[in-house]
C-alpha cells in the first residue's frame, strides 16, 4: 500500500517526458515545414524571375531578326521567311526562350474604322462587317464598334454611345476614340468573350489601312470582297506559298481576281512593318510569357505595346 505514491509520481513522470517529446516533435516539425516553405517560395521566385529574363532576351532576339529582315533586299514580307517560322528557339542557360512572330498587317486592322479626324472610314467599316459575315458573328457589331470609336454621339443602327454605356453596372462612358489593344474590346456592346476569340486570329488595332496579301489570313482574304470565294482564297495560299507576291497587282493572276481587283486595290499590299511578338520561358516548370508589338525598320524596332502575360 505504501507504494502506491511512488507509482503515481513514476506515471505523471511518464506522461510528461510524452507531452515534452511530442511538443517538441511539432515544433521541430513546424521549423522544418517553415523551412521548406521558405525555400520552396525562394525557388519559385528564382525560377519566374530567369522565366521572365528569358522571355525578355527572346523579345530582343526578335526585335534583331525584325531589323535584319527589313534590311534585307526582299520585294515583300511572307511566311517563307525567318521571322514567319513557329516556334524559334533560343537557347538560355540549359533551356529555350521560345519566339514566335506574327504579322499585324495580315489582319484587319480595326482602328481603321475611322479616319484621323474621327469620321467613319466606309471603306474599312464594310471591310469589318464583311469579316464579321464570314464568321457568322452579328453585324450589328460593326455599329457597335464605330461608336465606341467614332467621336459623334449619334448611334450608328445596331450601335450604342454613352446612353446605353452609362446605364450599365458599373457606368462607363463610350470611349470615342482608338482602341489601346484588342482587350479593350470587352467594353464594347455586343463584345462577348467567345466573340472577342472568334475575331482575335483576324483582327489588330497596329498597323495600317492596307492587309498584306502574302501573311493574311483566310478570313482577312475573304473580307476584302463579297465577292471573292473560298476557291479564289485557297488558289491565293497555293500561290503564295509557292512564290509570295512582290507587288499586289500580281494577285490578278489568280482566276477571277482580274475582275475585281479594281474594287480591292486599296485595301492590299504586299510589305509590312508592325509585328507582334509572343515569347515564352519555362524554368522547372514555372512560366512568362511575353507579348509585344513592334514597328519596325532599317533602324531597329520601336515598341508600340508591351505586356507580360
């Protein structure tokens, strides 16, 4: 019976070393897990930062190969060239910066939609809406669109100026001026994301008034007349890419071109001088992209929009 104290002092004793031992097993392995974080968020930082020094050092890489081609004595622009390959790669420090540049000018620029003083461009205006007919988008978008860049406050028939803009949530008031990026179409009435994606491949908002015949694309191609058909485009790409064109009057070669390209004259060319360039960096699975527009010359490339992805 006496020894009844000394078991229970020997118990709570046992009890104790227990709580001791696991208190400080969490706290070692609280240490250890803080540790891993740290070090995990440190190699992640390390990782994006080479990332984007990676996806910088393409974008230079294609400002040069912009510069060399313009210097080059080549009639035109076309997607037989360097630039125009998929996928260039460059290599850094045991991986690749991936390039990859297109031609803003084989698309439909939509800024040209108005002229300098704000006025409707009819000629690009019927250019837009033909595109939108041959994706089977709503017209009313061209409407839309032209009032969003136009500097009236008169809406165009299927358009909306400040009145329907304001009444939304939040309120907005119609820009009436040029678009910054094609991004900024969500603000536009009608501009739905699966609209926006559906144009992206076709349209630009850099560039001129004129669609390089030799880099559009096939909807671009098919916009700039009703009358141009799905045999007269494809017999365009078979061609082209056979021998790009020098100048556009060579297009009348192509059958059925003869006859309208009078009506179409104005709204082709052959050369370009703005291009987009998307690069890409991957460094143990962590990412940047990169997309900028650049117009170029003899002299170099001048940056017009740079945004990281």
């Amino acid at each position: 019976m006496r020894r009844r104290p000394l078991a229970r002092r020997e118990g709570v004793a046992l009890l104790l070393t227990v709580l001791i031992v696991s208190l400080l097993t969490i706290t070692v392995f609280d240490q250890f897990h803080q540790s891993w974080i740290q070090s995990s968020l440190a190699a992640a930082y390390r990782d994006e930062t080479k990332a984007l020094f990676a996806a910088r050092s393409g974008q230079e890489a294609a400002r040069l190969i912009l510069t060399e081609d313009a210097t080059a004595a080549i009639p035109s622009d076309a997607l037989n060239e360097e630039w125009a390959q998929t996928g260039i790669p460059l290599p850094i420090d045991g991986t690749f910066a991936f390039i990859a540049i297109a031609d803003e000018a084989g698309k439909v620029n939509l800024n040209e939609m108005v002229t300098g003083r704000g006025y409707a461009n009819d000629r690009q205006v019927e250019l837009f809406s033909r595109l939108l007919d041959r994706l089977d988008l709503d017209p009313s978008l061209a409407g839309a669109l032209l009032d969003w860049l136009d500097e009236n406050a008169e809406p165009s028939p299927g358009g909306a100026e400040d009145g329907y803009y304001r009444s939304l949530t939040p309120p907005h008031a119609s820009k009436n001026a040029r678009l910054d990026s094609l991004d900024e179409l969500a603000l536009v009435r009608g501009f739905t994301p699966e609209v926006i994606a559906a144009l992206r491949p076709h349209v630009t908002v850099w560039g001129g008034d004129k669609i390089n015949i030799n880099t559009a694309t096939p909807m671009a191609l098919r916009a700039l007349s009703d009358r141009i058909t799905e045999a007269m485009v494809e017999a365009i790409l078979t061609a082209r890419a056979e021998r790009p064109f020098a100048s556009r009057e060579q297009i009348r070669a192509i059958p059925g071109m003869e006859d309208i390209y009078g009506e179409i004259a104005l709204l082709m060319d052959t050369r370009s001088d703005t291009f987009s360039v998307t690069t890409t960096a991957t460094f143990d699975e962590t990412g940047s992209s990169i997309f900028a527009v650049y117009r170029r010359s003899q002299s170099g490339a001048a940056p017009l929009f740079y945004k990281v992805l």
